[in-house]
C-alpha cells in the first residue's frame, strides 16, 4: 500500500505500528523520498481489512488523500516493524 498526502512528520508510522500490532497484523512501514508512506500487511483477511481502513484516515495529525492498494503472496511475515 502507498499513502499519499500529509503522512511523514506526523508520527504515521509509529501510529500504523501500534494499529498493526492491535489487530494483529505482521508487515512493515517505511517513509518514501518523495513524501509518501509504504506499508506492507499480512494477516488474517478481516484485519489486513481492519488496518487498511484505518490508513485511510491516519493519525490525528495526518491527511491522507489517496492510497495506492495491491495485493500480492503473503512472504510470511511473523512482525510488524517500522523501517527507517
């Protein structure tokens, strides 16, 4: 997933970490150089779901204007981080 708008410099990251591990979701999120985030999610269908819908709106501090969705394989993913 691809997060554009106001998404780096408000804690977006650390928030989709804390939401990623409340649902139960393994994966990662990284800042893009251009200002977009990146997301990568895996998990049971209801909670990638979950955490999707949640990325649409973000973090208090964020606007979100458009995310990019495609699905793809699950790697097998055991966590969720946060890559810098």
């Amino acid at each position: 997933m691809i997060v554009e708008g106001f998404v780096q410099g408000v804690s977006f990251r650390y928030y989709t970490l804390r939401q990623a591990r409340q649902v139960g979701v393994a994966g990662w999120v990284r800042n893009l150089a251009d200002g977009r985030v990146e997301a990568v999610f895996e998990g049971e269908e209801a909670a990638v779901n979950e955490i999707v819908g949640w990325c649409r709106g973000g973090p208090p501090s964020a606007r979100v204007d458009h995310i990019a969705i495609s699905w793809e394989n699950p790697e097998g993913l055991r966590s969720f981080e946060v890559h810098i």
